[in-house]
C-alpha cells in the first residue's frame, strides 16, 4: 500500500491550495484519515483528520480556514487551505489509519510553502 500526496507548491499569503492524498494498493476499510505537517524545526503536528463516519477534528490553528474531506470510493483524502498564511509552511504528511487489524500508512510529505 503506498499513499501518493500532491498539490504542494509556493503560494502568497492569503492564498489557496489544495491537498490530495489517493491510496494505491489492497485497502479497505480506512477509519481514519488525516494531514500532517513538519515546519523546520518543529515537530510534526496534526492538522486536520476525518472519520469514517464523517467526523472532522482540527489543530486551532487552522480553523475556520482549512476543510478536510474524504472520498471513501477512491481513498482518497483532501485538504482545502484558504487564507494561507506563513506560519502553514512546512512538509504536509497525509495519514490513513484502521484499527482493526491496526494499521498506518504514511504518504511521502508534500511541501508548502506561503511567502510574506
């Protein structure tokens, strides 16, 4: 199973990107979905996760600027960033997780970066 991120790029502050992270492989089942990020010298945070049942979880930071979706049929997972700001640069991770049997997967980190 391999989790393949994108939509990471350079953007001005105030600005949009959109995050996608598609699952390739034998995966079923996925509880959890959620993004990630690592700013340079930081450790890694949560930023945003959703349920399988539909529930959204987000870091405070984000709030009300972020949205996080999942398309279940193509395992996929989403992460609208509106009013970018610099403080969001850093390598985004996606994350699918399933509890039982347990498993995690990582996707390889996307980069973005938000100019003052």
């Amino acid at each position: 199973v391999q989790l393949q991120a994108s939509g990471g790029g350079l953007v001005q502050a105030g600005g949009s990107l959109r995050l996608s992270c598609a699952a390739s492989g034998i995966i079923f089942s996925i509880d959890v979905m959620g993004w990630y990020r690592q700013a340079p010298g930081k450790q890694r945070e949560l930023v945003a996760l959703v349920t399988s049942g539909g529930t959204t979880n987000y870091v405070d930071s984000v709030k009300g600027r972020f949205t996080i979706s999942r398309d279940n049929g193509k395992n996929t997972v989403y992460l609208q960033m509106n009013s970018l700001k610099p403080e969001d640069t850093a390598v985004y991770y996606c994350n699918f997780r399933r509890f039982v049997p347990a498993s995690n997967y990582w996707g390889q980190g996307t980069l973005v970066t938000v100019s003052s």
